[in-house]
C-alpha cells in the first residue's frame, strides 16, 4: 500500500522531472556555459603515412635518429639500412629510399584552420633538422609524406634545430593511383 508521504515524494519527483525537461529544451543552454566554443562537428581526422630518408653526408643510412612528429618523440628510430617505396606509390616515388617509416598517425584538423606539421629529426652528435608541412581541413583523409635528411656531425649542436635544405613532398592517396 502507497502512503501519503510515498505518494507524495513520487508526485514530487515527477513534477521536477517535468521542469528539468522543459527547462533543458530552451536550446540556449550550450551557449551560456561556452561548451560550443569546444565543439566542433565539423572537425576530421586525417591520416599521415611519413617516409623518411636520414642518412649522412656520405649518403649512408643513419641508424638511431629519433624523430618527433608534431611535437611527439616516435617510439621507432632511424634503421641502418633502407628499403624503397613498391609500386602502391606514384612513378616517381617508387623505389624511393628510406630507413624510417611511420605507419598511421592520426592527425585532427578544424574547419578553417590549417595545421603545421612539424617533423624533427635528432641524435647526439649530430644538427638537429626540421621540416614543416600544412595540412588542411579541406585535404583529402590520407596524406603522404616523404623528405629526406643529411645530418652533419656537430661536437657543439646549435640549440635550434637547422631547417632541412629541401621542403618535404606531399601527396594524397588518390595520387596513389596514378
């Protein structure tokens, strides 16, 4: 049997249930408390596969070069031997030289806003070189990159790394198919 005093906290319950709903569906509530300044819905997600070729001034392939993307040290360093880029690559990169590879890396872009890429290579001994990229909201989902880097011995490393002599190349995946 309900008692009055149950009866009661259910009617209560209901009633502010009721006003919680109502009140909720102002649609200005996001406004006030700046949650849209954080959202985004047209925001994406892009793909970036790096290629890399580090070697030194002999052109040999220089292993144990770490390499931060984006501000992100790699788990992976430099190998001491290069494989080449097969034929899922363009003409003119195919059979490309590289010793560091990245599979994917998921990057986030905004609408409207371009994105700098920064990829850094380093290792004790040696200048530290960077290159840059933009990525765009409006770029396919898929980016490939590949640069290649000559790092000079230095007893006394600057404390800005140098920029690399040449700018990265960078294609979508439906240049792939080309």
């Amino acid at each position: 049997m309900i008692t009055v005093r149950t009866a009661f906290v259910i009617s209560a319950a209901i009633l502010v249930g009721a006003a919680v709903l109502t009140a909720g569906c102002s649609g200005d509530w996001w406004v006030d408390d700046d949650w849209y300044d954080d959202y985004d819905d047209l925001a994406e997600w892009k793909s970036i596969y790096i290629y890399l070729n580090v070697g030194d001034q002999d052109g040999h392939a220089l292993p144990g070069v770490t390499v931060w993307v984006d501000g992100e040290a790699q788990p992976d360093k430099t190998e001491d031997s290069y494989d080449r880029l097969g034929n899922a690559f363009p003409p003119d990169w195919r059979g490309w030289k590289y010793n560091w590879s990245s599979g994917r890396i998921r990057i986030f872009t905004r609408d409207g806003d371009d994105r700098w890429i920064e990829i850094l290579v380093s290792k004790t001994g040696y200048e530290s070189q960077r290159t840059r990229f933009r990525l765009s909201y409006w770029d396919p989902k898929e980016i490939y990159v590949r640069q290649t880097f000559v790092m000079e011995p230095s007893a006394f490393p600057a404390a800005e790394p140098v920029d690399a002599p040449e700018q990265p190349e960078v294609i979508s995946s439906a240049q792939l198919a080309q």
